[in-house]
C-alpha cells in the first residue's frame, strides 16, 4: 500500500536560538496543508537530520504527528550510516505515531550493494510501519542498484522508493524490476514528469516548501490526464528550482523561506546563511515567479 500520491514536502526544521521553532514548524504545517501537500516528511535532508540529536529528531516528529492530526500522512526521516543507531532510532520514531519512515543510504562508510540490503533489511524487520529507501549518490556515495531495489522490494514493509539519482534510465529499470504496488517517488524536483511517465507515484520535493500548490498540481494534473498541463508546470518552475540548489541543500530554500517571511533565517554548522550572490538569485526567482 502506499504512503501516500501526490506531492510530499520535504519540510524545513525551522530553528531559533539554536532549538527548534516549533511555532514556526506548526504554522508550516498548516500551511502546507492548506495549499495541497499530500504528505509532510519531517526530519528529512532538507530538515537538517543530520544535526539533530535522537531526542530532537523524535521530539520534532511527535510534534509534527501530532499537529497533522491525520490529515495527510507524516514520513519521518530515519537514516543512519549506522545499522545498530538505525533501529534504535526507528523503533523510538515508530512510537510517535508516524506513519512511515524514509531511510537515505549510509554514508561516509560507503557499504556495497550486499551491504545495503542487510542494512535496510534490518531495519525493516524491527519496525512494523511502511519504509521508503532513498538513492542519492551525490550526498552518501552510495548507489542503489536496480537489482538491489528489486531485492529490497521483496520486504512486506519497504513498500517504495525516493530516486534521486538524475538518471530516468536507472528509473526506468528500476520500474521494470519491481512489483507494480512499489511505489517510486522522485528526489529530483526537475524530473517529475519524466519519472511519474515511468510509473512514478509522486515526489518528495524541495520546491513544495515554497510553492506547495504548484508542485501538488504538477502532479494531480499527470495523475487525471492532463500531461501538457503537468509538463507546463514542471517547465516553469525550472527556474525557481534551479535557484534552490545554487547552493547545498537546505541553504537555499530556507533562506527562501525567509524573504517570503515564513521563518528566521538560522542554521545549524556546518550549514551557513547563503552568498550575497546567492540570495540576489533567490529573491530574483522568488519575485519572477510571484512568491514575493
């Protein structure tokens, strides 16, 4: 069964004074949801996990559980580099009601395609909530095959993947390869309508942070027949995407967030505020697409 169809927002984790801005956080929520996310997914890359403390990342996704309220599925971040830390820290993120978890490849100790599936694998056996697998080789080194998504599919609770490779071949295989009820996402916000032509069952996205009812509409549109009106979409927000990756990820789009006075522009190091350059070109794509 899948988590969810649609667009998912890989929300930002707002932060003041060094904590999280769970008054931030919450108007976020709600407005994703008013403006059509079909899925929040909290804790992700985009959310800076990875300078959050276990007991932060738990506490901010019981929080985000908790003001969803059920209307659209929650999809909590829960990678580690880690295997024995990952099912600590899933067992401790399935108590908070999420619905699902996402799990990026390891990273920096670099596992091999044998390694990756004894990982996931047990992982996935110590929990009993849906988990998406997420491929991006640019940020952990590690790719995951198409035979090792095959593989992987076979468990009862890996029920999808987030593809962020760049590669529609390696999508495409990936396709052909797994069960029809796997559902594959897309981890690339310029390359959603090539993958939903390939089967795909939506995105988990950047852009949704700021535009959240175009990007739920780029989707909807493909999904009831309307691909010149998807493909359309997809074209004009390039722009606006591209201005999102003028640096690494989160950096960007938070500070998009805040010229569109959403949230503090703060950071956890390594992560710092953007170049002059930088945040000329955002607020440039912000103004040209009509956010601000």
């Amino acid at each position: 069964m899948a988590l969810f169809t649609g667009s998912g927002v890989a929300i930002v984790t707002p932060f003041k004074n060094r904590g999280v801005d769970f008054e931030k956080l919450g108007q976020l929520i709600d407005w994703q949801i008013q403006e059509g996310s079909d899925a929040i997914i909290i804790c992700g890359t985009t959310g800076e996990a990875s300078t959050l403390s276990d007991e932060e990342q738990i506490e901010t996704v019981a929080f985000t559980v908790k003001k969803v309220a059920k209307r659209v599925p929650v999809i909590a971040g829960g990678g580690s580099n880690d295997t024995h830390h990952g099912i600590n820290l899933n067992i401790g993120l399935e108590k908070t009601g999420v619905d699902g978890l996402l799990h990026v490849t390891p990273y920096y100790n670099k596992c091999t395609q044998k390694g990756l599936i004894q990982h996931y694998t047990a992982i996935a056996d110590n929990v009993s909530i849906p988990m998406i697998i997420y491929s991006v080789a640019s940020r952990t080194g590690v790719n995951i095959a198409p035979d090792t998504v095959a593989e992987l599919a076979k468990h009862k609770n890996i029920i999808g993947i987030k593809e962020a490779s760049g590669s529609i071949s390696q999508v495409a295989e990936i396709a052909r390869l797994v069960p029809k009820d796997f559902s594959i996402y897309s981890g690339n916000d310029d390359m959603v309508v090539p993958l939903l032509s390939l089967g795909g069952r939506g995105v988990i996205s950047t852009v949704a942070n700021i535009a959240p009812r175009d990007t739920h509409d780029m989707v909807a549109r493909f999904m009831t027949g309307d691909i010149k009106g998807a493909c359309s979409l997809q074209l004009s927000m390039k722009p606006l995407i591209d201005s999102l990756f003028v640096e690494v990820n989160p950096i960007p789009v938070k500070a998009a967030l805040y010229l569109m006075g959403k949230i503090n522009l703060e950071y956890r190091l390594p992560l710092c505020p953007p170049e002059k350059t930088s945040l000329e070109l955002i607020s440039k794509e912000l103004r040209a697409y009509g956010l601000i």
